[in-house]
C-alpha cells in the first residue's frame, strides 16, 4: 500500500545540514525557516561518518538535538539514509565494496557514490546503518518520510568491480538458464565469440576495440545495472517497511541505467527529483536560434510525472550552481527562482525542497549556492523565498489535489534508451526527435506528457488517456507492443512512428522481415530502402501537400531516410521524398486502422515536420478558443473535479503580452483579467 496521503498538501522545504555548522546558528535557522513558509527539511543523506564515526560505534546525539529543535519549531524531517558516502573507515578496510571503472581501476574514497551495488560486505553494512537510524527516529515525532541512499546512478551509472562481474554471471545464468541460450541470445557464432563454460562470462571488459562490446551483451549489461541497483534500494526499502511502516520512502533523482518505473512501483511511495533548471538553460541545443531552454526542463519534469503523476522536488535550484573544479552558473535573475519553483509546481510536483539552506564553506560545492550566502544576513534570494511561501500558504490547498493535464504523449522505453547508447544507426535520433516535438508542442502551447512504454505492464488504458501517441524511433519493438499498439488505434488512437522503428527484438537481433518489421501491418507499409544521410549525401527534403486550408510545405529529412511503399490500400501517402534517386517517393503515410490513424514519418522529426503533423492531425492548445499567448510563455494545466489550473510561465526577462478572449481570475494575485494583459518577465500566472 502506497503512502500517496504524503502529498496532499502543497509543502516547501528546504534541504538542510546540520553536521556541516555550528550549533548556535541551528535554532535561528529553524526559526527563519519557519517564518518564510519552509515546513520540511531533508537531512543525514551524507552523513554516514557522524552516524558511525567508527565501525560499530553509533552517535546519534548530533542529530538527536538538530531533530528536536526542528520539532520545536514545527518543521517536519525527511530522513536521508547516507549511503551515497560510505565512510573512509569502511572503503579502507573494506575494499571490495568500491566500484571499478571498465578498466578495473577501483574508484577510491573522496568524492562519493564510490561504491558497487553487488558487494555482500556493502549489503550488510548499509542494511545495519539503515536499520539503526529507523530504530533511532522511528517514534520521532518531526520525521514523517525517507529518501533512501541519493541519487543513484548520479556521478557514475557503470559498474565493474569484481562484485560485479560475479553478479552480473549469477544475473545471466538466471536469465539463460543455460549457455546455450545466452550464445544465441548474444548472437556468439558472431567473431567466435562462443561461451563454453559461465567463468568464461563477464561484463564487457577491454578488448581489441577499446570500448567495443558485443551489442546484445551491452544491452543485457544496462538491464543488469538497473535490477542491481533496484536490488540494493530493495535492501534498505525492506528495512524501512519493517522498521517505519508509519513514515513514507522515495528516493530523488533521474539519472541513466535505472528502471525509475520499476523502482518506484516496487519500493517507493512516490518519486523524487532534483531541478536545476540552469543545466538546461546554458546547455540547451546552443545551434538553435530559438532554443527554448527552460522547457527542456519541463520536458524532463514529464518524465518524471511518467513515474509518479504527483512528485516531490527534492531539491530546486536555489541560486547559482557550481563546483569548485566544473560547472559554473549564472545567478538566477530576480524572479527565476519563483518561476522555476512554479514550474516544478505546474508539472505535477506537491512538495518542493530548495537544495540548499546555506552554502557550503567548504568542500567541493562551496560555489553551489543555497538560500543563505556564506555571511547568512537577508539577500535576493531569501526574499524571493519567502514570497513564495506566502503564495503557497494561500493557493496551495488548491493546487494540491490537482493532476497535470495533457491529451498528447511523447513515448519512450528503457530497451531503445539503453540499445541506443550503443547502436548509432538509432539512438542518436529519439532524442533529436523527441526534442522536436516537444519544442512544437510547447511553442503551440500545447501541454503533452511522457509515456513509458513498459512491455507486459502498460496497459491499453493507460495509452487510451490520450488522443496522440508520438513514438519516435522505437527500433526494438516486441510483437506484444505492436499487438497492444494496434488495439489502441483500432479503438480511435492516432500513433506517429519515425524511421527505423520496428526492425529489432528485445535481444537486439535484426528480424528476417521487411521493415517496419513489428510495426508492419500496424502502419501498412514496408521500407523499400533505407540510407544514413551523411558523408556524400546531400540532406533530402519532404515535399508535403497542401492540408486543409494551407499550402503545400517542404520540411528536412535529416540524418536517416526510410523509402516508404505501401502495402495495404487504406494506406494514403501524405508526403514524398523532394530529391534524391528516391524523389517522388513516399516518405510519410497514414494508415487508417479501425477508428484510429497510424502515421509513419521516414527519417528524423525536426520541429517543422512535427508542426506539420500536428497540423494535419488539427491539434491546437486546449486554451486556443480564449487564450493567445507568446511563444515565451508556457501554457501547463493542472485540473481536477474543481476545474483547470492554467499555469502560465513567462521564461522571457521582458513582459509578455496576453490575449484573454474571456475574463479569468489569476489565483496568485485575486485580480481578475481580460483583453490584453501583461505578464512580467520571468512571471507567473495561475488562470482560473
Ligand atoms: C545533486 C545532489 C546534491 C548536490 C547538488 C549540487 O545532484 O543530490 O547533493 O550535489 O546536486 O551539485
């Protein structure tokens, strides 16, 4: 039974480390917390050696007393079980429980996330901290939830300890059952490679290429890292079931090699994230004139919501990032940090935590700036905070039982996202096209969401809450998600497929069938040729006819081109090829299936060839009849039986002009709006 009564209610915190100040300064930061809207802190995620300076001499005494201060000043707690940073005294004595890097050099203490998930050792070390520290606070009247270790997978998503390997054969005689299933599986008569005893197994290791595996074992390797790290979370959510089936557990962050899905539906309450909105807005996509940037987070928020439709920030941007030694942000201008805190918000997020109370005066993250600087007077960025806290105080009992809203989805899964790091004849694209689209969507002002496809779990009601499924490139699709696939256009669903969907199976193999191989009679079309478009290839265009009402259009063909024929007459074929030896030729059709439409795309989705989709489909942003707004501002709805959130995001410095064809009231402010009207740079408005 899920705790999902943990985010109820609307909740800001902040992210707080005793262990690293002097006491006297604890009860006045409680005290200032308290007075800018803060009711929870996350604490204890790193402090192993304060818990347990010495192999099985326990010390609880400092957070005894910061604990009980929070409490006095009516803050709640979120406890961090701090195996993230195994102490010096137990990777020294026991260094069996680091991780190696591919060439097998260990990874030694002073960073952290230094360890492997498969060490027995680790095990049992993590099991008796957890277990000590749920005894410890169990009845502690401030804690009302965990986050278990932080952020797996951050800093370093590859395992190849000695661990590791073992595990990964025992992981693969468990799969296999026998060798000769893994050699077919792997495809070994490939190059000799075939096993003949399991000693001869490991995880990919150096080899004549330097970093080159054997695709299918690379792939089964990612699976692999995934269900141990699901199977080390496993050891400490047991414990906290046990121990405090009173208090809730997630854990934060979303990073590679992990079935986020998997985790949360089998250990956790609900889902965690940490927002830095500016890794997005300096990285994002610099070639484009028109990036967008911000929304690459609120992409991301999506797929967070994909997890947990309701979710916690467990830490949000709170001034400017940076290492000492990498990362070097600007300082969020005035109003960014509202802003993104309400872009947390809009996506589905019920409790936010600032990451962090105070910067850090030492250690690597001394320029990752917290709410208080170093000298810890009133600055910006508390102001803004405490503004914040002000609006939630007001509006969030009405935010909080609201869901995001969206009747389009962008589709993703593990087995492409993992097989695509590898195989460039594919995995480069979803990201390109995935991008594409929610930059069309999000200029159109059209709220979308992230759907992840999980063979054998999704199920035909979850793909029936939208109207659209866009799936970009799914090379490896199984029969049974063709199948499922087919059923939801049948009952009125439209699908859009890019190029090289359909071709493999979960193994990684090629099928012995004409492309679009699974996805074949869905879309009613086979691939006559198929070609990288690169080196001598001049870049092809796609020649669309006039849609309803508008002129023809000429879109690009980018980076991969798939020659359509079609094979079934309720095929129709809505764009050609505009050059090549191949002009003239189909590059994008619809198949009319049952009630539904499954569209296929022949080459890489760019924003145009999205727009052109969207337009031929007639999808327009559900606001369009009253609400006309710049492509700066993001349109994201939240709703419930009360009626729609319009959450309205200014990401532009400079004020936005608003349309309102009908009069609505800004739940922020109480004032009621019509006709034209500004929104401030970096504002927010929540319409109702
Ligand atoms: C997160 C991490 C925090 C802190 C922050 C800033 O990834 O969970 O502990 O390191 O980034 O670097």
């Amino acid at each position: 039974m899920k705790h999902t009564e943990a985010l109820n209610q609307m909740r800001l915190g902040v992210c707080y480390y005793p262990e690293q100040w002097p006491e006297e300064l604890w009860d006045d930061d409680f005290r200032r917390m308290k007075e800018l809207g803060i009711s929870v802190v996350r604490v204890a995620e790193f402090a192993w050696s304060v818990f347990e300076p010495s192999e099985g001499q326990f010390d609880f005494s400092l957070f005894d007393r910061a604990l009980e201060l929070a409490h006095k000043h009516g803050i709640k707690v979120i406890i961090g079980t701090p195996t993230a940073t195994p102490p010096a005294w137990l990777t020294h004595q026991y260094p069996e429980v680091l991780n190696a890097t591919y060439e097998g050099v260990l990874l030694r203490h002073g960073l952290r996330r230094h360890y492997n998930y498969n060490s027995v050792k680790y095990h049992e070390l993590s099991a008796i901290i957890t277990r000590k520290l749920a005894e410890q606070y169990k009845q502690h009247p401030a804690v009302i939830g965990w986050q278990i270790d932080n952020e797996f997978n951050c800093e370093i998503g590859e395992f190849y300890s000695q661990a590791d390997h073992d595990a990964f054969r025992e992981w693969c005689k468990r799969k296999y059952g026998t060798l000769d299933n893994l050699n077919e599986a792997w495809g070994t008569r490939f190059w000799s490679q075939t096993y003949s005893q399991w000693e001869q197994v490991f995880l990919s290791r150096p080899n004549a290429g330097g970093n080159q595996p054997n695709p299918h074992l690379a792939l089964d390797e990612k699976r692999f890292v995934s269900d141990s790290t699901i199977a080390y979370a496993k050891i400490q959510a047991d414990i906290l079931r046990e121990v405090v089936p009173h208090h809730w557990i997630t854990t934060n962050g979303l990073f590679g090699h992990l079935d986020s899905h998997r985790l949360q539906d089998d250990l956790l309450d609900f889902f965690s994230y940490d927002s830095y909105p500016q890794f997005s807005t300096i990285h994002y996509d610099a070639r484009d004139e028109r990036p967008l940037a911000d929304r690459k987070w609120s992409q991301t928020l999506g797929a967070v919501r994909s997890i947990s439709p309701q979710f916690c920030i467990m830490e949000q941007q709170a001034g400017p990032g940076g290492w000492v030694n990498k990362m070097d942000m600007p300082s969020p201008k005035p109003g960014q940090m509202r802003l993104w805190t309400y872009q947390s918000i809009a996506h589905g997020a019920n409790m936010v935590l600032y990451f962090r109370w105070r910067t850090a005066t030492s250690g690597q993250e001394i320029y990752w700036h917290g709410l208080n600087d170093y000298h810890n007077g009133p600055n910006r960025r508390l102001r803004e905070a405490g503004e914040i806290g002000a609006e939630l105080a007001k509006v969030g009992e009405r935010i909080a039982p609201t869901s995001f809203a969206a009747d389009i989805a962008l589709v993703r899964d593990y087995d492409n996202e993992w097989d695509g790091e590898y195989d460039v004849w594919h995995g480069p694209f979803s990201k390109a096209s995935g991008t594409a689209w929610y930059k069309a969507l999000t200029r159109r002002h059209i709220p979308s969401d992230t759907l992840c496809m999980r063979p054998g779990i999704t199920t035909l009601a979850q793909l029936q809450r939208y109207k659209v499924l866009v799936y970009p490139h799914p090379a490896i699709m199984r029969d049974e998600t063709a199948e499922l696939l087919t059923e939801y256009v049948r009952g009125g669903g439209i699908v859009i497929f890019g190029c090289r969907t359909g071709y493999k199976d979960e193994r990684g193999h090629c099928y012995m069938r004409p492309f679009p191989g699974a996805a074949a009679e869905l879309t009613g079309i086979s691939v006559e040729e198929f070609t990288v478009v690169k080196g001598t290839r001049t870049p092809v265009s796609i020649q669309w006819a006039g849609a309803e009402g508008s002129e023809g259009a000429l879109t690009g063909a980018e980076s991969f081109n798939d020659i359509l024929r079609p094979e079934a007459p309720s095929v129709e074929v809505v764009a050609a090829f505009a050059s090549d030896y191949y002009a003239g030729k189909p590059a994008v059709t619809r198949n009319r299936v049952g009630a539904g439409e499954a569209w296929y795309f022949g080459a890489v989705f760019d924003e145009a060839a999205a727009g052109q989709l969207l337009d031929r489909l007639g999808i327009v942003s559900p606001a369009a009849r009253w609400l006309a707004l710049p492509e700066e501002v993001e349109l994201a709805i939240r709703e419930n039986e009360q009626g729609p959130l319009h959450f309205l995001l200014n990401y532009s410095e400079q004020p936005a002009i608003l349309t309102l064809h009908e009069p609505k009231t800004d739940l922020l402010t109480g004032s009621k709006l019509s006709g034209t009207v500004a929104l401030d740079g970096f504002g927010v408005m929540i319409l109702i």
